[in-house]
C-alpha cells in the first residue's frame, strides 16, 4: 500500500483496524486532503460474521472523527465533505452481490453519504491493463456546498488516491479527470 509510505499523502493517512478479543473485526483506511479540506475514505470493511452488530457503523463514525482530527490540526475545523466509492448493483450479475450492493447502499445513506449524480464517476480499474470502472461516488456534507467547490475536492481526493496512493499514471488519471468534466 503506497499510501503509507507516500511522502505527499502520509501526513494525513489514516489505517484503522477494529478489534474484539483480539480478533480483527474491521479495517478502514481514508486520507485526509488539506488543499480542499476533504476527504476521502478508501476502505470500509467489516468481517462477514460481525455485520448488524454495529461494528461497520462504528468503524465508520470512527475513521470520520479521525479525519475530522486532521481538518481540525489544519484549518482549525472539521473536513467540508468525506467520500468514499462502492460499487452498485448493476455491475454486478451475482443477485447474492447485488444484495451486498444494496444493502452498503442504505448502509451509506442512513449515516449521511448520498451518491454523487451530477456525471458519471469511473475510476482506474485496479487491474492497469483493464479499462477504467464505473463506480457510484457518495460523498457527505458537512456544509452546504456548492458544485463549484465540490468538483474540486472531488479532483484533488481522486489526485491523491489513484496518482499518489495507487501509483496510477497521472497522464492517464488525468485524462480520466477530463472525461469527467473535473
């Protein structure tokens, strides 16, 4: 994982593991971007045997609080928005994964992140040789903003993921920018 070692982004990245009895029960990592006061949440994830047991909602409200640390530490106030990414239904073809899509869909919703609608959102495909994947964007306010600021942040999270976190080329990352309209 670059992000941990990335000089650009290390500062403000967060690796939060939860724990019961020793036993790892969730993992989430985000980064905290201070040019735009954003955020960006890369991983949520909670062990299978531990879902509706509040661990996921936990982990959340924690890696939030941690991310609104770094805003306090920079600006003196809390992050304008934190995004995350996830997959929807239609990518998949598995009903049993169209069940898991739905269902972190509402889990997103009720704790504040609505999925971003104004363009279609795509990012890098993980696999390089692949072409880029659609994926829905949920993005939490804590302001109201509006779509001159959004865009932005937006761009400088997707910077610090895919060009200093993942490595990405940033000729091909910017390219995708660009064909989003960011």
């Amino acid at each position: 994982m670059h992000s941990l070692t990335s000089d650009y982004i290390q500062k403000h990245y967060i690796f939060l593991v939860g724990l019961i009895d020793d036993t790892v029960v969730s993992l989430s990592t985000g980064h905290y971007e201070p040019t735009t006061n954003s955020a960006f949440i890369i991983y949520l994830m909670t062990h299978p045997e531990y879902r509706n047991q509040r661990v996921g909602a936990q982990t959340l409200e924690k890696i939030e609080k941690e991310l609104h640390k770094h805003a306090q530490d920079v600006h003196g106030r809390d992050a304008n928005m934190i995004m995350l990414e996830s997959f929807g239904v239609e990518v998949y073809d598995d009903e049993s994964k169209q069940e898991d899509a739905i269902m972190r869909k509402n889990f997103f919703n009720r704790h504040g992140y609505e999925i971003q609608q104004d363009f279609p959102y795509i990012q890098p495909n993980p696999q390089k040789s692949l072409p880029p994947t659609p994926i829905d964007l949920y993005i939490k306010q804590y302001l109201p903003l509006q779509k001159d600021v959004i865009a932005p942040s937006i761009r400088s999270c997707y910077i610090n993921k895919y060009i200093h976190g993942n490595e990405n080329d940033r000729e091909f990352v910017y390219e995708l920018l660009e064909s989003m309209d960011l």
